[in-house]
C-alpha cells in the first residue's frame, strides 16, 4: 500500500474545547465519528484505503486520546464538536458514526442535516433507554475506581455482549486499552 500523507488539526467546539483531528486523502469529505471504545487512530486504515477517493476527517472525540474534555458531559456538546469537525471540512459531507459515535452523528444531523449519513453498528435498542437501570451501576463503578467492573458491566447491558464472551475477552490484551477508555 502507498504511503499515505496524514495531517493532524486542531478544532475549537463551541464550549472552548479543543478537538484533535486527523486528516488523510483527497477528495469529498467524510467526517467519522468514532464509538465510546476507540480513537481516531482506530481508523487509520479505512481512511488509508479510502484516501485515493476521499479526503477522511477523523476527530479524536473529546476526552479521548489527543482531544480535551469537559468536566460536565452533554450529548449535544459532542454535537457541536462534530459541526466543528464538518465546518472544517467545508460542510458538504458525509457523516459515518460508528456505535455510540453513530447516537452522536444521528444527533447532530437532527440539528444540521449532512449530504449523507451513515450509522455503524448504533447502539439503539427498540425498546426503553440505552444502558437502562445499569447506568446507575456503571457510574457507581467509575466513583469507585474501578474500570474493568465498569467494561465488563457496559459490555453485557450496553452491548448485549454475553457473560462467558466478556470472561473470555478479559483475558486478552485489548481488555486493558478498553479499560483505560472507560472514563471518557
């Protein structure tokens, strides 16, 4: 595969936070947003297969990786990110979110309709809120300092991720980057 050019910007949302973004291709612009478990990093393949076809805005959501955080967390401040991240990639996009990403893209386009969207494994159950009654159990587990509970407890009432496939998946290494991201 051909070397690639990727650039790195920075984006003031509407709150003052600062939005890390990676930048790779040329051409129509596709702004992703990545899910709760991720970062832009984990999107540098598709947007090196895609570059030949397409200029791909990948932001570092806030409180993730290279991008600050706010101490109060609003959905529709991630919104207002995401319009920061279109605006910088001249309006005119496609917007791609994957799993919570795709709640966040769906919210924004409610608001400011892109060209195009596409929804990546949304999380949106049919029936009563995302997380339910184990929200409450999930934040408990943050208060405590205690990340893998707090994984291990979104996997299975998030997700809907069986009991036996997270106890396997604790045993890998990619339970501890996960782990590291539940905060954010």
């Amino acid at each position: 595969m051909t070397r690639v050019p990727v650039r790195r910007e920075q984006v003031t949302s509407a709150d003052g936070t600062e939005i890390a973004v990676t930048i790779t291709g040329d051409g129509p612009p596709l702004v992703v947003c990545h899910g709760s478990m991720a970062t832009a990093r984990d999107w540098q393949l598709v947007a090196r297969v895609l570059a030949p076809r397409m200029t791909v805005y990948v932001p570092d959501r806030r409180g993730h990786d290279h991008s600050d955080d706010h101490p109060a967390y609003r959905l529709d401040r991630e919104q207002e990110d995401l319009a920061s991240v279109a605006d910088l990639a001249g309006g005119d996009v496609t917007l791609l979110g994957h799993s919570y990403g795709a709640v966040v893209a769906l919210g924004l386009a409610r608001h400011e309709p892109p060209v195009r969207l596409v929804l990546y494994e949304p999380p949106l159950r049919l029936i009563g809120p995302v997380g339910g009654a184990a929200v409450d159990e999930y934040e408990q587990f943050l208060k405590a300092g205690d990340p893998d509970a707090a994984l291990a407890l979104g996997l299975r009432e998030f997700v809907g991720m069986p009991a036996a496939s997270v106890d396997r998946m604790r045993g890998l290494p990619i339970w501890g980057r996960l782990a590291g991201l539940v905060p954010s």
